[in-house]
C-alpha cells in the first residue's frame, strides 16, 4: 500500500512539473515573438495540400499545387526549373510540417506568417493550411499570423495551365454579395482574431486586402458604399472586444503612378479609412534583381510621398512564374544578381526605411515564404540552401548590414 502511494506521490509531483514546464515553454514562446524589434512578416500561399474544391476543379492527384511545381520546365541555359525543395514536397496543411517551418522561421528572424485568405463559391478556399496546419502546430505561439483576405479573379488555366490549356474564362469570380460578406466578417472575427497570436497594432487586429478594386466592384463601385462594408467590420470588431480593427490596403505589386493616378490612390485611401498600405511584392519587376530592386524603393518613396497613413515596406526573393504560363521565357523572370547576398542588401534598406517612421509599427513584409510556383520563397532549397533565411538572420538578428 506505501509502495501504491509513494507511486501516486511520484505521479502527481511529475505531473505538475511537466505542467508547470508546459506553462513556461508557452509563456516563452509567446514572448520570443515579441521581443524583436521588428515584425518580420512573411506571406504564404497555401495552395500545396489537398483542399476539396482545388481537387474538383484545379488539382486532382491530391497534393495542391506541387502537381505544376513539379512541372516546371527550364526556358533557357542556367533556368533553375523545377524548383526543388530541400525538405520534400510537404503539405502546408500538415501540422508537422509547419512546426519545421515555424522553428525555422523564428531562428532566421522571421517572426509573423501572412496567410493568403480566399472565399470562392460562397465557401473558404484552402483554408486548411492554416486551420489544420498551423493553428494545430504545437509551437505556433512562437509566431503571430495574420490575414490577407486574397480577393481575386482566378481563369482556368491561371492556376494549372496543363488541365485547362488556353481556357481563360473565370472560373472563380471574386466579387461578394452583403450576405457573404457578413459570413466571412464572422467566420474572421471568430476563428482568427480571438487567438492570441493573431497579429495586432494597438490592440487592433490586422485585416489586409489585395483587392480594394475588387471589393468596390462587389459593392457597386462606389466609395462610398464600400466605406460602409469596412465601417460595418470594424463595428463588429468592437462588438467582439477589440478596440478596433486595423484594416490594411494591399497594392499588390505596385508602380510608379502618374500624378492623376497617385492622387486617386491617396483619396480613395483616405475616403474608406485605411489604417495602413502594404505590398505583396515589392513592384518594378527586371530580370536583374539589382534594378528591381531599385524600382521597388522608387515606388516605395512615391508612396509614402502621397500616403497619410503607415506604409509598410516590402522586399521580395526574386520572381519567376513560368510553371504557369508556358509561353513565358527569359525576359519574364528575375535571374541576374538574385541571390541572397542582394536579398539582404535589399532588405537592410527596408529595415532603415522602416528606423526611419519611428512613428509607425516596425513591420517589413517578405515576398515570400513558399511561393515556389513564383520563384520567391525562404524556404530552404537545393540551390541555395539556407541561404535566403541566413540573409534575414544577417540583417534582423546578426546586425551585419547595419553599416547600409
């Protein structure tokens, strides 16, 4: 009986210990994310699990997207295609995988995942890879996430050219009706913004979007009505306990904008609220990294030239999109000087850029973390390794391109 007892005493004492451990390992991973000066955001494209409509519609052999990946063919001499992974062809959607991911992430400095959101047929579109994946991932407290509502046209043949060849019709429309719209403000709200580590700015939940000029078309082009759909969210969001809702204007790639069009971007910014402006990529696409990367900071400093708002900087890996389109070659991709040692040159501006705004959040966005289909991603592959997530370390963690 003492021997039973003195058993359950042992049981009990290790129990608590490896409560009191589990608490502390929690409490220390939620921190990590925050003791960075900077927010490092990465976006993700989740295309590479099997979502049900992307099986109907785009990706029967059930592994997403890897089916084009894989497809990728070279267009010219030195043409890095198919682009190889060096972990293996992982689903985003596999809680194991991602737990690799997100510790990879946060040793290199990247500290917030961006997950591209879709709603297509009245319904969520790969939605798993964050439900499933990430939010299942053990250690996802070391990270914050936020959305980025991925509100686009998508053709037939945009997402796998060899299903669907030269068929350019739409196959997902984009626009949404108030009905839908109020499902995916509740689906957000609830699913999303109450956890933890949901990326916020004052206490506000951040909401980007891709598409303002597709959400005007859902609401009848006017301005003024779509002010109405955005003030309708951030009502629901005090609703739910928050001091606001943070929601950012996403300008996709971005230009250089003549007068005329610089103008209506501002008005149109100020007119529906925008707390912020970011960019997916970071615009001015060349063939040499070096003078892409310069046209990026000359959009960049026409924007924040026009804008009353934060603007967040975005650097890019590189850009070639070609397992999509065949008819593409040379011209269309980014291969001269793109290497990590330019990356980080790039991003050392972008982290100046952002000292520089002390007045607004340090947040720097990176294109991207997986787009392997467009030839921008950190993760680690068989040509460069590690290379691109020791680039950030270089400039976020290591401090060694302070001197630009």
């Amino acid at each position: 009986m003492e021997s039973v007892r003195f058993k359950m005493r042992m049981f009990i004492v290790a129990a608590i210990i490896f409560s009191c451990a589990s608490v502390a390992q929690s409490q220390q991973e939620k921190q990590y994310a925050k003791n960075s000066k900077y927010y490092v955001a990465a976006y993700i494209w989740p295309s590479c699990h099997d979502d049900p409509l992307a099986h109907e519609k785009l990706w029967p052999e059930g592994i997403g997207e890897w089916e084009v990946i894989k497809k990728g063919n070279p267009r010219f001499d030195g043409h890095y295609q198919p682009r190889q992974p060096l972990w293996g062809y992982g689903l985003d959607n596999d809680p194991k995988v991602v737990e690799k991911w997100i510790d990879a992430a946060t040793d290199h400095g990247v500290n917030v995942f961006v997950y591209d959101w879709y709603w297509y047929e009245e319904g969520p579109f790969l939605e798993s890879a964050l439900n499933d994946g990430f939010l299942k991932a053990k250690n996802n407290g070391k990270m914050q996430f936020y959305i980025m509502w991925a509100n686009h046209d998508v053709k037939y043949n945009y997402w796998n050219v060899h299903r669907y060849k030269d068929n350019t019709d739409i196959l997902w429309d984009a626009r949404v009706d108030w009905k839908n719209y109020k499902i995916i403000v509740d689906r957000i709200i609830n699913q999303y913004f109450k956890r933890s580590n949901y990326f916020k700015i004052n206490g506000e939940p951040v909401f980007s979007i891709f598409s303002v000029g597709k959400l005007l078309e859902s609401f009848g082009g006017s301005v003024e009505e779509t002010r109405k759909v955005l003030d309708y969210f951030r009502d629901e969001v005090k609703k739910a306990g928050f001091p606001g809702l943070h929601i950012q204007w996403n300008q996709g790639g971005g230009s250089l904008m003549s007068q005329e069009a610089a103008k209506q971007f501002s008005d149109r910014v100020d007119a529906m609220g925008f707390n912020s402006v970011a960019m997916y990529n970071m615009g001015g696409t060349r063939e040499d990294y070096v003078v892409y990367g310069t046209n990026s900071i000359k959009i960049r400093t026409q924007m924040d030239s026009i804008l009353n708002i934060p603007l967040f900087p975005c650097v890019s890996i590189g850009w070639d999109d070609t397992p999509r389109f065949p008819a593409k070659g040379m011209k269309d991709v980014v291969h001269y000087h793109n290497t990590p040692q330019s990356f980080a040159a790039l991003l050392s501006i972008a982290k100046q850029y952002a000292d520089s705004h002390p007045e607004q959040p340090p947040l720097i966005t990176i294109n991207a973390w997986n787009e392997w289909v467009e030839g921008s991603y950190l993760l680690p592959d068989m040509l460069n390794g590690f290379g691109y997530l020791e680039a950030v370390k270089s400039v976020f963690i290591d401090g060694k391109y302070d001197r630009y």
